[in-house]
C-alpha cells in the first residue's frame, strides 16, 4: 500500500549548519507531497508542497523536490536557526480522493 | 482568522467515563479528520468526514465515533475510554482533496 518513510531522528544541529532530512515514499499513482512542521505544543502547519514531479517547494529558507525517480522528497535547509528546533512530518495526498498519508515525524533540535 | 478549535486542549479521566472532544472550523471546509500522534507511529487517521452526514472510517477507528451534523464541527466521542487511547489528539480541516490540512492545536489526553 501507500506509505511515507522518513529518516529516523533526533537530528541535533548547530546553529547555521545545513540540514536534510531524508523522505521517501511509496504510492500507486501520482500524488502531491508535502511537509509539514510542529513546533512545541501546537498542531502541524504546511512549510511546503509539491504536485507534481521536478517540482520544488520552498518556504522560510526551506526547500525539497519532487523526485520522481527516486521516489523521494527529501528536505534541506542551508543553515539552520534555532527558532527552526521542531517536529518535521513528510506527507503525501492524492487529488481525488481524501487520505492522507504521514511519516513518523522527525524531531530536529537546534543548538545556539 | 481562517483557524481549527479543538477543545479541551488537555484532558485527564477515568476508564469508562465516557468523553467528548469538540473540533470547529470556520473555513467552511468540506473535509474534517481526526488523528492520533503517538511517540515512533507519527500521525494515524482515526474518522474522516467529506461532508455533513458523510463520515468513515480511517486507520484506527476503534474505540472511537464521530458524528458530523452541522459543516463546521465535528466531535470525537470515546464512549468508554480504556489506557490505549491515552494520546494527542489532532482535528484537521481542508478544503478539497490534495490541498493543505489546517490542524487544530491538539487535545492531550490521559485515561488512568
């Protein structure tokens, strides 16, 4: 069946380094990918989307691509805050139809 | 402001004593889902509903109901809450398939 598999965490960074965290995914079809953040105590909110292949999404310094390929829509940053320390849920959708599928979530924290 | 309202946002009960989650959406969104988020299973779909009277089951639906009378609320019922349902509890909203979920800020639950 569909499913989304991402790196397991946590990721401890130091302030201004660079960031991936790595999705992949498995679906029949072709679906929109997402990532979404959860910052301490709050519900998930969208950092970027992507619908269609070599697609990129970006947001807040934030970026993935849709790679097709691969099967893949790993996340990157180039240098990090510590405002960035959350929770980062890889997700994808199919128009069409109403469910959508998450990771397990991966918990970044960033050191000053 | 376009927002989900969850409440209680924290909720502490006894095996049993039947409990009601509250969700509202001011979006006049068609779609509302309920999740769970547990350490290492990330995100899991409890119920979903595509319109008033339109509800179904997700990936975890037992122990749980939903009703969904009115488009902008939708409740979460646990008729006889047990320890396995001790969780975060998210509502959702969005307006059509493969766009972004709107979540609510999370109802964390204890049953003892």
């Amino acid at each position: 069946g569909d499913s989304v598999t991402q790196m397991e965490g946590p990721v401890t960074l130091s302030e201004e380094a660079f960031l991936t965290i790595n999705c992949t995914y498995t679906a029949t079809g072709y679906p929109s990918l997402f990532w979404y953040v959860q910052y301490p105590g709050e519900g998930l909110q969208l950092l970027l989307k992507a619908t269609k292949a070599d697609d990129k999404g970006s947001n807040k310094g934030f970026e993935a691509t849709y790679r097709k390929e691969t099967t893949s829509f790993h996340l990157e940053k180039g240098s990090v805050q510590v405002s960035d320390s959350a929770v980062y849920f890889c997700a994808l959708s199919f128009s069409g139809t109403y469910k959508y599928i998450f990771g397990t979530g991966t918990r970044l924290k960033v050191l000053a | 402001e376009a927002q989900v309202t969850q409440n209680p946002r924290y909720l502490i009960t006894v095996t049993g004593k039947k409990l009601t989650v509250t969700c509202s959406q001011n979006m006049n969104h068609e779609y509302m889902s309920w999740y769970r988020q547990d350490p290492g299973l990330g995100l899991r779909q409890i119920y979903y509903s595509m319109n008033v009277e339109v509800t179904d089951k997700g990936d975890v639906p037992e122990g749980y109901k939903v009703s969904r009378k009115e488009k902008r609320n939708f409740p979460l019922i646990l008729e006889s809450p047990s320890p396995n349902q001790t969780s975060l509890y998210f509502c959702a909203s969005r307006r059509t398939a493969a766009e972004k979920l709107f979540f609510g800020s999370g109802t964390q639950l204890s049953v003892l």
